[in-house]
C-alpha cells in the first residue's frame, strides 16, 4: 500500500511520518533524503515531475513485495499525484504558507484525501495507522 504524506514545506510531513512508519512496519521514503542520494536538487516543473516518478519508483518496489510504504514529499500538484499514483493520500494542511514562494505559487490542494491533517497533535499517527490496518 502506498502512502503519500504531502503538505507545504514545514507542515510537519516528516515528522508525523517518522511516528507513523513504526506502527505501520512500512518503509518509508522522504523526498528530501532521495533528492539527495539522486543529487537532484531541481525545483523546475520539470525537476518536480522527475521528483514525482523518482518516489513512485521507489514506492511501486516496496508495493510490488507486499509492503506499506509511506513517502513524504510536497507533491504540489494534481500531475505530480496523478504520476505518484497513492493508494492513500494524508494531506498536512497545518500552514496556509511555506518556507518557499515559488512552491507556495503552485501548491494546489488536492481535491481527494483520506486523511485531512489540519494541526499537530500527538495522537494523529495513532488515529491513522489504526485507521490504515483496519482496511486491509
């Protein structure tokens, strides 16, 4: 099962990830660790697609071998999570603004969630992960 965890920079994507991956025993992915291991620091349109299938890549493996992936990234528009193809999108809607403005001109939310993350607290990953197991 493919999880996307997707929000605007500091929405705190990774940080209800790591609590989530635990509870889940899924892999797990953040963008910013696999832009780094591609060296593709790249935030074009273009760099952003590439983003976008670079997580479905590493995301469809981990399905492929019947495993609970999560992957943490932006994913800022309705192409880049049409590319990704999540089975589960959990949306950290916790800022109107992120750190960067050319993100924050063409973030759209998305029109489908599962998950709607709307401020932090201590028990969301808890409420997710049961709510996760309880489908399969």
């Amino acid at each position: 099962m493919k999880i996307l965890i997707m929000g605007l920079p500091g929405s705190g994507k990774t940080y209800l990830a790591e609590r989530l991956q635990p509870l889940l025993h899924s892999a797990w992915y953040n963008a910013d660790q696999v832009r780094k291991m591609a060296n593709d620091w790249d935030f074009s349109t273009e760099g952003r697609l590439r983003q976008s299938l670079r997580m479905k890549s590493f995301a469809d493996f981990e399905k492929s071998h019947s495993r609970f992936v999560i992957c943490d990234f932006i994913c800022p528009t309705k192409e880049t999570r049409d590319i990704f193809q999540p089975d589960i999108v959990i949306f950290m809607d916790t800022i109107k603004e992120g750190r960067f403005e050319d993100t924050n001109k063409i973030f759209e939310d998305p029109d489908s969630v599962d998950f709607h993350i709307k401020e932090w607290n201590e028990t969301n990953h808890t409420t997710i992960a049961n709510r996760i197991l309880e489908r399969v």
